[in-house]
C-alpha cells in the first residue's frame, strides 16, 4: 500500500496549497473562492481533496468563517513553506541565469550599521551574489522568513521570540548586545557633559519612536527606575535616520535610538551621544534563519559569516571605547 504522503504527492497539486492559504487569509469560502477565481463548489470539493489525503479536518466552521485547527494551522504552515520555496526558486533561477552566483532574501530591522557592511563583505566573497534586503519590524520579517518569502533576517532577539511556539521553526544566532543610545545635535547646550543621569535629561524635548518599539519602552523603563514619569515625545517617529536628521535640524531636541543606529548617525556628524548612567541593555542583535532538513543555499551561511566577522569587529571597537562616548 502506498504511504500517506504519497498520496498527497499524487493527488494534491500546487492549487490545492493555494487554498489552504487563501481560506486562511480570506476566512470565508466565498471570499476564497473570488481569489483564486473558482466556484464554491470547486473549492468545497478540493478542500475535500485536501482533507481526504491529510486524513483529518483541517478547517471548522463557526459564525465568523472558516477557522483552521491546530491540524489546519500545521498544514497551512507546510503550504506556505512550499509555495515560497517554489517562489526562491523561481527567483533564484532567473538570477542565476542573468550571471549571479546565488541570491540572498534577507529581512531586516531599519537602518543598521552592521547589515550593509556585512552585504559589502559577502559580495567581496562572492562579488556575483545579489542580495535583496527588506526592511521592517522584526516580527513581521519573521513571519515571512517562515513563509519562506525570505532567507535569513537580522534583528533583535527578543523575549517575545524566544518563548513563542515559533522558535522550534527557527534558528536563532546571538550576534551583538545592543542598548538603549541618546543623541543630541553637536551643537546641544548637553553634548559636552561628562556624565549626565536621566533625572538631568527628563525635561527636554525628545524625538523618539512609537510606544509598541523595543527603544520606546526602554526609554520609558530608563525614567521609571529612575523614579520619573517618562515623557511625551514632541516628535513620534520609527525610523532612526529621520531622528538624526530631525536632531540636526532642531538643537533643542533629544532623540532615542539603538546604539547599533546611532553607530551609523554618529558617522554621518552632527550629532553626539550623550553620557548618560546607568546604561539600559536592549535584546540582543541576531540573525535567524529557519530550521529546515535540506539545509540553506551557500550564499546564507556565507552571509552568516560576513555578519559574524563584521559583528565580531563592532565589539571590539565597543570594547576599545571607539564607538562609546
């Protein structure tokens, strides 16, 4: 007798995988249906298909929709996997035969002064790899590294991560320790104290990001222990390089970054880190990849390398008070 999985590669075809992630997304048989432009009772009878050769429902319906199971999660996760697969190979191919060595897809949090070297490293190594580098938050980046939209992503390895069912799907690798960093434009009445604790900066005007941000609850955290109601930011904002240049432009504001964006402001001039005690440590910076039994395509662990080596260089100009205040 043929094995269950044999089944499922007799039967099931690529559009039966698109199903599984359009109910999913879409929640409702009808809405379904409209995406891949079937009728539902197509759909009804290729979920048929679907359930016959897993052996097992896959999806229930409630008032809301459909809603998967835990098996249907399983399943759906699989199909996700495999279609992005499908997609990487597609891209891969067409990069290979316009002259590439491989193509890497990677995730990562905005701006960060260790990603673009480590990019410049690997195409050193391998001067025909085209890399492809996506910006976002890291849960986001994440999420698609398990769809298997992207290869590796490079972020912080929170305690959110590494307590979720998801970490069993990844591999995570610790890098380099981060922490919470204040800026100031050169030409702040601050910029040249010597030490300076958060109770002598809580008045100031702040540039700094979103209350749902690693570095936005940091801040808030830095003034709670310190005893202090944290501020309102007169100006909200996610990314790094619009708060330096938001500093540069206005000399009354503060701004609140990670160390590892502010590495890139403090090189660009025009602002200056702020000597401030007691430090605040921030997750950790890493790379994740997904746990996968074929292994990754040589050009991911050769960028695993670049970034380790450029890692490993940023911590010894930390340690050497290059970088610090």
């Amino acid at each position: 007798m043929p094995s269950s999985s044999d089944y499922l590669v007799r039967r099931l075809r690529l559009r039966h995988l698109e199903l599984l992630v359009a109910l999913t997304d879409a929640g409702t048989m009808r809405a379904a249906a409209t995406r891949l432009n079937l009728s539902q009772p197509a759909l009804s009878k290729m979920l048929g298909e679907i359930e016959a050769g897993f052996d097992a429902r896959l999806f229930e319906r409630t008032p809301q929709g459909l809603v998967a199971n835990a098996a249907g999660h399983a399943a759906v996760y699989r199909a996700r996997v495999i279609l992005g697969e499908l997609s990487r190979g597609k891209d891969e191919v067409d990069a290979l035969r316009t002259g590439a060595v491989g193509l890497l897809r990677l995730g990562a949090l905005s701006v960060t002064a260790t990603v673009p070297q480590a990019v410049v490293q690997l195409r050193k190594r391998l001067p025909g790899a085209r890399v492809q580098v996506q910006e976002g938050r890291v849960r986001e980046m994440i999420q698609r590294l398990l769809d298997g939209e992207l290869d590796c992503v490079f972020g912080a390895v929170t305690p959110e991560l590494l307590t979720s069912d998801q970490l069993s799907l990844l591999q995570p690798e610790v890098l380099l320790k981060d922490e919470l960093c204040v800026l100031c434009a050169e030409g702040h009445a601050l910029s040249r104290s010597r030490q300076l604790r958060w109770t002598d900066i809580h008045a100031q005007p702040w540039v700094a990001p979103p209350k749902d941000t690693l570095v936005r609850q940091a801040l808030m955290t830095a003034f709670l222990n310190a005893g202090l109601e944290p501020p309102e930011p007169a100006i909200e904002v996610l990314s790094s390089v619009t708060v330096g240049s938001v500093l540069r432009l206005d000399e009354t504001l503060l701004g609140a970054v990670r160390f590892e964006q502010a590495r890139d402001e403090l090189a660009r001039g025009g602002v200056a880190r702020l000597r401030l005690a007691p430090t605040v440590a921030l997750p950790s910076l890493g790379l994740y990849t997904r746990r996968a039994a074929e292994g990754p395509p040589p050009v991911v662990p050769a960028f695993a390398d670049a970034i380790r080596r450029v890692s490993a260089r940023a911590r010894i100009q930390v340690l050497d008070g290059a970088q610090s205040p």
